[in-house]
C-alpha cells in the first residue's frame, strides 16, 4: 500500500474588517492586479529608438524593476480624502466626509532631523487588520515603482503573526502647495510578507573563487546576449 504524502500547507496572509466595513473599504488587492495605467500603456519596445546601436528595449522588459512592482499585496484609502499643502509643505491639511479617521498629524520632533525636514509627518489609517502565520512578519513600503508625486509613506516591519490589530501608515506629504484630492481605493501601501529566519542571514565578504566568477561571467554575458533570457532563467529557477 503506498502512503500518501503529506502536503505542508501553503502560508496564507488573512486581511479581517470590522463586520460594518465589509463592502465599504476597498479590499486589499494582489499588487500584480493594479499595475498602475502609465506602465500598462508602455510599450516593450520603443520601435522610434530601434536602430543598429539602439535595442528600444523599455522597462516594461526589466524584471526585476516588475517584480518589485507585483511583489505582496496593495492596500488602498478606505475613501477619498481631500489634502491641502501650503507653505512649501510645512502645513498639511486634510479632510474627508467618511464617518472614521482617516489622516492624523505626528509631531515633528519625533523626526527632527529626517532627509524629509522640515515636511510634517502625518499618519493614514487603515482599517484592516493582516495575520500571518507563525514565523512571518510583513514589510510595509511605499508602493514600489509607483511613486504618485504626493506623499511617501515611511517603511516599517511589524510581526504580524503576534501584532494582530490595525496597523496605521506614517507619511510625509511631497507634493506641491495646492488642494490635491486623492480617491478612494489610492493605493496608500504595498505589504510584502516574509520569513523572519529569511530576513537575517549571515554574512560572507571575501574575494570571489574561480568558479563563481565564470559563473558571474556567463550569467550577464548571457543576459546580454539575447533578450529576455533573464526571464525565463529567473522564472526557471522558482
């Protein structure tokens, strides 16, 4: 009789709202599904710039630029919100008609001397709660590749198989003076799951062997001499 063999469950990421949100905020979203509209429209190939010192190749090739965009899940604005920057972004102010917070201000001392001074932080609220399993926590960034000309949102990691309750964002708006009216579903996040045994590896610093420079070699002349084999080569080895 052959025995079966058991199959380790996949990870699973869980998002939960409170019963009276289901329907009302924008669910988070696989980031690979909302591939912002400029970056659809691009083309492959530039065909204008193809000539015999010029491959016209654009970045829609470059997979490591699009897999930073599809990677983990993008959370977006429960409901549009209305922010007005004034005094060279000194002053930030926002609004909405939604019945729950949505922005709330941070003293600027808690990051005095930050690369983004003098610019106020201010904090998005979301109002989702993510879990993971044992073992993983997740990284939330600023959605990756999609830089939307008016806020930043600050990294940070939390343990979300322990921390399970609502996470908020901390943010710097950096667009110009001016009302600026961000709607519903924008995405604020991108939320990127990972194994804390995976995220402190130990160290090697040394001099390259023999046989990891031919490899080295090979890999990127490779890579150069015909176009999308780092595709199938990086696709080939998940």
């Amino acid at each position: 009789m052959k025995l079966s063999l058991l199959k380790r469950p996949t990870p699973r990421i869980t998002f939960t709202c409170r019963p009276e949100d289901e329907g009302v905020i924008t669910p988070p979203v696989r980031a690979k599904t909302v591939l912002p509209e400029w970056f659809r429209k691009l083309p492959a190939v530039t065909e204008a710039k193809v000539s015999p010192t010029d491959s016209g190749l654009t970045v829609k090739r470059c997979m490591p630029f699009l897999d930073a965009m599809m990677a983990g899940w993008v959370i977006g604005l429960p409901a549009t919100v209305r922010m007005e920057i004034s005094d060279g972004g000194r002053t930030v102010n926002c609004g909405w008609d939604f019945d729950r917070t949505l922005v709330s201000n941070h003293a600027t001392h808690q990051v005095a001397g930050n690369p983004r001074d003098p610019l106020p932080p201010c904090k998005f609220h979301n109002y989702w709660t993510i879990r993971t399993p044992p073992g993983w926590s997740c990284l939330f960034v600023s959605p990756l590749n999609r830089p939307n000309g008016l806020f930043e949102v600050a990294a940070g990691v939390v343990d979300t198989d322990t921390y399970q309750s609502e996470i908020h964002f901390p943010f710097f708006a950096t667009g110009p003076d001016g009302l600026h009216v961000l709607e519903r579903g924008t995405p604020i996040v991108q939320v990127i799951p990972f194994r804390r045994e995976t995220s402190d590896l130990e160290g090697d610093i040394r001099t390259e062997t023999e046989e990891e420079q031919t490899t080295r070699r090979t890999i990127f002349r490779k890579t150069i001499a015909s176009e999308g084999w780092y595709r199938k080569f990086a696709r080939a080895q998940r």
